[in-house]
C-alpha cells in the first residue's frame, strides 16, 4: 500500500524550499518520506504523529479496502477517524477517490500536532505541503522539464497561514494522473482539498490548450484559494494567487 506521493526527482523539489530561522529535519516510514521545518528538532513527536495516522488510515483500509482503490468519491462515514473523514471530505469536493488526499492529509494532521510544540511548522509530504509560518515564503514550482521549472513560485503570506500548497504532475514522479501537466499547484485552507483538487485538476490537462480547461475546473471547487497551471513552456493562473520570479 502507497500512501505518501514519491518522485525520483524529490531532492530537486525539495530545494524549493526556504524556510530561515527554522531547524529543518527529515524522517521517513514506510512510504512517508518528510521534510519538516520547525522552531526546533520535533523528531521523535514526528515519528509517533506518522505511526498513529498510518495506522488510523491503514486500519481503516483492512476494514474498507474499497477506500484504497476507488477513483471516485466514497459517502462520509462518521465512524471514521478524522483522518479519513477529512481525505473523504477532500474527495466528494474535488470529485475524486479519497486516496488522492492522502499525503496532504498525513502532512495537516501532524503539522497541527506539531503545532503545540512550535509556533512555526513546515511539512512537505511527497510535494505536499502543510505549512503555518511568521513571515512571508516563496515556494519554487518544480515543473520538470518544463523552462518554467523552478524559474517562478508562489509568494506565501504569513497572514493566511496555516494552509495547503499542493502539487500533481503527469510527467514527474509516479503518483496516479490522468493528464499531462507539468504541474499543477493548488493553495487551499485544507491541504487535503489542496491535495485532492490538484489530482482532480490535473486529471483534466494534457494538452496546453487545457490550462483553461483546469482553470475553470478548479473555480467549482469549494474552498480553492488559487491555483497555478504549467504545461511545458505555458501557464496560467487563478484565484488570490502571487507569482514571483525566483
């Protein structure tokens, strides 16, 4: 079972990330491969947060392996842990199986547990980021071979924090895509919807003229603050985004 994106281009996204006057760390289990930037070293409260909510969706699989698999949305269950109510949740918004939320999932819950003990917190999970900070960031797009590819990013304000900035591609790493995007990178509240939308989205782009396409798509999408589109030396843009050059 894969549950946390990979990518063979990982350490060249993961350079897109600055976060100063923060301790940075990385810790990986099973599939979940982190990098966590906090006020200090949270190591050990990291990897109990990573077993518990595998566990919770793991467990929660063995009982509904329909969740695993399905591409499409599954009911609310109530039951459920949150967890996997909030993958669900993602899922019916962005029209989606659960399992397209689940690194943003993984990567929310423990940056809120992570929270108690650090008044800043950076996740990446698999391109996937959880983010609550003090200052203003930039996250550089990694967009493969694309020219646009950690050539522009998105200004992050502190104000608007905490929130989900989540990538999909349908030419870099090997999570399950539909199109052919380069990136696609979604800003929402929720990083599990940020997650979801971004798979939804990029699903619906595979040529350049589908930006537009996804860019439509993605303002049906409840709860969406803005999105960004590259596909090869294009792109294009929605919502209370800033772009920047880098």
């Amino acid at each position: 079972m894969n549950i946390a994106k990979k990518a063979d281009h990982r350490t060249i996204y993961r350079n897109r990330i600055t976060a100063k006057g923060l301790i940075s760390y990385s810790l990986v289990i099973k599939e979940t491969d982190l990098l966590i930037f906090a006020d200090t070293q949270l190591r050990e409260e990291t990897k109990k947060a990573v077993l518990h909510y595998r566990y919770q969706i793991e467990e929660y699989i063995r009982r509904f392996p329909d969740f695993l698999y399905s591409l499409t949305p599954l009911p609310l269950d109530d039951s459920a842990p949150s967890i996997v109510k909030d993958m669900m949740y993602a899922a019916i918004l962005a029209e989606v199986g659960p399992m397209a939320s689940v690194a943003g999932a993984i990567a929310e819950k423990i940056g809120n547990d992570l929270l108690k003990q650090s008044s800043q917190i950076v996740i990446e999970n698999g391109g996937d980021i959880f983010l609550k900070v003090s200052k203003d960031l930039i996250i550089g797009i990694y967009a493969g071979t694309s020219p646009l590819s950690n050539k522009i990013g998105l200004k992050i304000a502190s104000d608007i924090t905490p929130l989900g900035v989540c990538t999909s591609s349908g030419t870099v790493g090997h999570s399950l895509s539909f199109g052919k995007s380069d990136a696609v990178t979604v800003i929402a509240k929720s990083t599990p919807l940020a997650d979801a939308a971004a798979t939804a989205i990029g699903n619906l782009v595979k040529v350049k003229k589908d930006i537009e396409r996804g860019l439509e798509y993605a303002q049906t999408i409840k709860g969406i603050y803005g999105i960004l589109i590259i596909v090869d030396d294009q792109c294009g843009a929605w919502g209370n985004i800033e772009i920047v050059s880098i």
